[in-house]
C-alpha cells in the first residue's frame, strides 16, 4: 500500500522537483499540500504550489495555504536564490485551480486525527512553522503521526555561517518540532549537499515531457547561484532528499542521535547542534543522515519524475483515438 505523507512546501525550484518526485511515485499517496512562506512570501509559495499541481495534472489534489511568517519576528526569504517568483527559470501558466479553505495546521490536524494512528507521515520541505502551529494547536495529535521526514539543518549552513534556511527562518519552530517527541528523520546539508545536478541528468529531464523540460528549467536557473557560491559542477537538490528517503531509504545513511536547535545564540541562532558523538549523554530524537548514493538518487528521480510525462503522454494517446 502506498505510505500516506502531507508534504509543508515553500516552493521554491527544489521543493517543485520534490513535489513532482512525489507526485510521481506509486510509493507514496500524497493527501494535500500544505504551504508555508519561506523562499518568497506566502502569496508567492501558494501560488507556485498550484502551479506544480496543474503542472503534473493534479488539480485534485487540495492545497492548503498555512502560516505568512515565522512563530516569533520577521520573514526571511531567499529570492537571491530562487528569483523574483520563487521558481524562476520557467515560465508556467496562472493557475486556475483554488486554494482549499481551511488554515493548513488544521488540515494537519484533522487528517492526522481522521487517519488511523500513525499511517501518515508529515514530509515539510520549508520552514517548520506549520508544523509546529498544528502542534500548539492540537497536541495529542503529536502521537498519531507516522513519522516526521524533513530537509533541514546540518553541521553547518547555508544562510550563516552555523545555520541552513530552513531552521533559520524559524528556529522557535524547529525546536518545538525537535522536542515535541515524534520520530523525526533529518535530511541535513551534510547529505543533501551532494545531490548535485549534472548537464547530462538535466538533458535528461528536458528530453522526458513538459514535466521533466520545467524541472530542467528550474534546475538550470537554480544551480548558477550555487555554482557561483560554492563553485561546484551542480546545484544540489536539497528538498527532493526527503521525499526519495520515503521512496528508498537505502539509498541514505546515518545515524539516530540527539538534535537540538539554538533558538538565542548571537552568531548560531537557527544551528542544527547534531550530537554525533554523544557527548552530552541525551537521548537520541532523530535520525540524522550524513550520506547519499547520488547515482542512485537521480536514477530514482528519473524515473519517478519521468513517470508524470509517460502517464500524461498515455492519456493524451486516449484522447486522441
């Protein structure tokens, strides 16, 4: 049976790819977006989330619009990285699907409480300010979720020195998420930092359909900020980590260890502090990935994402005769 996830997105080029990864994937059935601001404002992040839905012929699927900024201060988005829009890089039609009424934390809420305990897995690719709204709002659903996959984090960052995007838009988020006591499977920049694009692999993609050309297009503009930061060959695909964990967790390795986050610190508020070694003799809350097989993580992304244009080649096949 395929695993039942709700995917908290702030798209973003990385958390398209991870949608239609998803999307794409008979493993896992996808019960709605919940969508939260992070890499733009929260108008921008639902706007693309409708888009990507359109995109992969999934109009069915609701869309939740959740939290506009972080639990305590002010927003900080990423349109250096990400343009204007959020997803740069392609230009896709004004969606004409409707966002689902209802505040995304509920929706988090009475799925969680109308599935059977512990059969949904919450996958937040952003900020874990919508997680952690559903949380205050409702704690005795902590104990129904299956499991809490997220890209966040690591031994060092992206957006500071000690802290990666995610976490630093709201670190008072994470740290309720990290202690809340739901089992938690951390895809850190330590792993996701070697999911690194290629030319060939994004040919690849635009030779696929519609849906691979827009993942070209998107990872095409998204890795000349990396290549300019970092100087690598590619740009890694951070979000599409937790989502291919759900899909094939050996491909991923790591260890269960204790992860706390520093909410207050004047040059490490939003760092990860991963007790790899077990230094401070705490109980472990999360298992924290440090290595991928990156051949195998893109072979898997090829053929899942691959599989959206195959299916909607088919139907347009039936149309047709």
């Amino acid at each position: 049976m395929p695993q039942k996830i709700i995917i908290d997105t702030d798209p973003g080029q990385d958390d398209a790819v991870a949608i239609l990864l998803a999307l794409g994937a008979p493993e896992l059935k996808v019960l709605g977006l919940t969508v939260v601001a992070g890499n733009v404002p929260l108008d921008l992040t639902l706007r693309n989330a409708l888009r990507i839905c359109e995109l992969a012929g999934r109009t069915d699927l609701p869309v939740h619009a959740g939290c506009g900024g972080p639990l305590e201060g002010e927003l900080v988005t990423a349109e250096h990285v990400h343009g204007a829009s959020g997803l740069d890089g392609v230009d896709l039609p004004e969606p004409t699907m409707q966002v689902a009424p209802g505040h995304a934390a509920d929706f988090i809420v009475n799925t969680l409480r109308r599935e059977p305990e512990g059969s949904v897995t919450l996958v937040p690719i952003g900020p874990l300010t919508n997680i952690a709204e559903a949380f205050r709002r409702a704690p005795d659903i902590v104990q129904r979720v299956g499991r809490i996959v997220l890209m966040g984090g690591g031994t060092f960052g992206n957006v500071t020195p000690a802290a990666e995007f995610n976490i630093h838009v709201d670190p008072i988020a994470a740290a309720e998420v990290f202690a809340s006591g739901a089992d938690i499977v951390v895809l850190p920049l330590d792993a996701t930092h070697k999911a690194l694009t290629s030319p060939d692999w994004i040919e690849t993609m635009r030779a696929s359909g519609p849906v691979g050309q827009a993942v070209a297009g998107w990872t095409s503009s998204y890795e000349r900020f990396d290549r300019e930061k970092y100087g690598a060959q590619g740009a890694p695909l951070h979000d599409p980590c937790a989502v291919a964990w759900m899909i094939e967790p050996g491909i991923f390795s790591g260890r269960r260890v204790n992860v706390e986050i520093e909410t207050e610190g004047r040059w490490t508020r939003g760092m990860t502090v991963a007790d790899w070694w077990g230094a401070l003799d705490r109980a472990p809350n999360a298992l924290f990935i440090r290595d991928l097989d990156r051949d195998a993580l893109f072979r898997l992304m090829t053929d899942r994402i691959g599989r959206l244009d195959r299916q909607g080649q088919a139907a347009a096949s039936k149309l047709m005769t």
